[in-house]
C-alpha cells in the first residue's frame, strides 16, 4: 500500500466518523426537545388543573372554620359580612336579613349547619340573579332592533306617499296644458264663411278624434295607477306578512336562547328521574313542596318543573308551574327556587293547566340537558 492510498483511507475514516458525531448530537437535541414539550404540556395541564380548584373554591365560599375568628363554633355578622361582601351586595341582604332567615336558634349568630345553609343558598341567590341579568341585557338589545325596523317602514311610507303626490301634480299639469291648446284652436264668430264652417267642421271631427284620444290616454293612465295602486298594496301586504313571520321566528329563537343562558349549568347536567321527586325550598330555606313531574310547553318548547305542595301522601294538594330559569341546583340533590312564596301562598295560586305541557320521561331522556337540546 502506498503513502497515497493511505492518505485516502484516513481521510474517509475521518470524514465517516465527522458525520456520525453530527448525527447523534441532532439526535439529542430533538430527543431534548420532545422531553422539554412533554414537560411544558404536564405543567400546563397541572396549573390548568390548579385554577380550575381555586375557582370552584371561590365560588363555594370559605368553610366554617376560616370564617369562625374564635373557634367557639359560632360566626358573627362581623365575620360574615367581610367574607361575603360582594355577594350580600348583590343578593341585597343585610344583617337583619341573613339573621331573620338563617339563625334559627336565635342566638344572633350561625354554627356550623346554619352558616352552610346561608352560603349555599346565598351564592344560588347570586348565581340565579347573573343569569336573569344577562336575559334582560340581551331583551334590550332586541327592543332596540324592533324599533329601528319600525323607524325604516315609517321612511319607506312617507316616499311612497311622496311619490304619489308628485304623479297627480304631472297629471293636472298635463290637463292645463291641454285645455290651453284647445282655446288656442278657436277662432272669434265675426271671421267665420262658409269656408270657415267647413274647416270649423273639419275642426270638429279632429277635436273629436283627439278628445276620444286623449280620454283613451286618461283612462289607460287611470287604470295603469290603479294597478300600481294595486301591486304597491300587494307588495306592502307581503312585505308586512314576510316581517312578522320573521319576527315570530326570532322571538322564539330569543326565548330559547334566553332560558339556555338563564338555566344553572350543574341542574342541566342532572338525570331527568332524579329531578322528579326534588325537595324544592324558597329563597329563605323553607321547604314548599316536590317536583312532580319535568315538562315542556307545547307551544313555545320551554322546559318547566311542575312543583307540588301540600297533600298527604302524595295525595291531593297543588300544581304550580315553575320554569327551569328560576331553579337551581342545592347540595344533596335538593333544588332552590328564587321565590319568597310559603306552602300556603302557593296554595293560593292558579293551578297548572297540564293540557299546555307534555311530560318529559325519564326513559326517554337522560338529562335535563338532553332535553333541551332534542327538543
């Protein structure tokens, strides 16, 4: 083997071992930077997971122990109203209002059981209230749209009634300036011969053919304005009934899209049969009847409890029709309704007309939710 040959074989050895290192280094950094993409997601998902327990804390309200400053069991309005300032401003309740309602052994202070059922039904109170908001911003913005509409059909009437103003003006013109040529064509009686009766006569027979010409072109201008008068009248007449079946069609839309946002999330996401039979309280925690049965208007699709109070066993007292908006979800399966109504003002209402609903089976649909959305 010669110096020359040598040479090469180091040289291609070199280079293979060159390219080999270049190779794995590319390797590790792309097995580095699926491990560092790896981590960012975990990390991602962790402080996801995070936000979401501190959000679902925030909204439960803190627990007894935090609020309770002295540990003797009992938690007093100046403990309260700090922790639960933004929400006693929203639901408008006072000291008096939350001690009346809650403090049920009448020691001007809450344990443990009465502060519980103080916060749950408190922040229902709230959470019932936003959604009721929300409907009623999104009302406002429909009137706003109505009267716009209106103000546009008012313009398009008053150039219509401009129009035809302008058209009788040209009509009358058209008359003047025809009645002025016919004097013209008169000559005074001193001048008339023989000669002139002749034309006089000639005279008469044009003026004739041109009045019965001109009342052709009179009448045919009567009739073509009685048909536009007509086909104006058709196109308002279809116009108006295209704008009400299209208002019809948007204020259902409005409404079912006002009792979606209006209803409590986690009730939608209840089973229908586990809805029936509910305890539903008022809005001061007393207990004012049972659901019955979960139904929908034949009329308009909204989804309703019907609530029944009083009776024995299950037998007799009343209906009473609530819709889902005004419900939400309590713990331990019980529903709140925003209502100060007792068992006996509800009693005292109209009772429910079930030929307006068809019940909502259990069998038939899994959730409230389903329900909704199939209907």
């Amino acid at each position: 083997m010669n110096a020359d040959t040598t040479k090469k074989l180091k040289l291609s050895w070199l280079t293979a071992s060159a390219v080999g290192v270049l190779m794995a280094a590319a390797q590790g950094a792309v097995a580095g930077d699926e491990q560092l993409g790896d981590q960012a997601k975990a990390d991602k998902a962790q402080n996801q997971k995070m936000e979401h327990k501190m959000d679902q804390q925030a909204q439960a309200g803190p627990a007894f122990d935090k609020v309770d400053s002295d540990n003797d069991g009992e938690a007093r309005w100046n403990d309260i109203e700090p922790a639960f300032q933004e929400q006693l401003s929203k639901a408008n309740w006072n000291e008096q209002n939350v001690l009346d309602q809650f403090d049920t052994d009448n020691d001007q202070a809450l344990n443990a059981d009465e502060y519980e059922n103080f916060k749950s039904i408190l922040m229902a109170h709230v959470q019932a209230q936003g959604g009721q908001q929300q409907g009623q911003m999104e009302q406002g913005q429909q009137d706003q749209q109505q009267a716009q509409q209106g103000q546009q059909d008012q313009q398009y009437e008053q150039q219509a009634q401009l129009d035809e103003g302008q058209q009788t003006q040209q009509t009358q013109q058209s008359q003047d300036q025809q009645s002025q040529f016919e004097q013209g064509q008169q000559e005074p009686l001193g001048q008339q011969s023989e000669q002139a009766e002749l034309e006089q006569q000639d005279d008469g027979q044009i003026q004739q053919q041109r009045d019965q010409g001109f009342q052709t072109d009179q009448d045919q201008q009567f009739e073509s304005g009685q048909q536009q008068d007509q086909q104006y009248q058709t196109d308002q007449q279809t116009q108006q009934a295209q704008q009400d079946q299209g208002f019809q069609a948007d204020q259902q839309q409005a409404q079912a899209g006002q009792q979606a946002q209006d209803i409590d999330s986690t009730l939608l996401t209840m089973p229908v049969d586990q809805v029936t039979k509910a305890e539903v309280v008022n809005s001061r925690g007393e207990e004012i009847g049972k659901v019955s049965e979960v139904v929908r208007n034949n009329s308009t699709g909204e989804l309703g409890l019907v609530v029944r109070s009083g009776g024995i066993l299950g037998i007799g007292g009343s209906d009473t029709f609530v819709s889902l908006g005004e419900v939400s979800q309590m713990e331990e399966g019980r529903l709140l309704w925003d209502t100060m109504l007792s068992k006996d003002e509800l009693a005292e209402m109209p009772e429910f007309d079930e030929t307006q609903y068809s019940e909502i089976s259990g069998t038939e649909y899994a959730t409230l939710e389903d329900a909704q959305e199939r209907g």
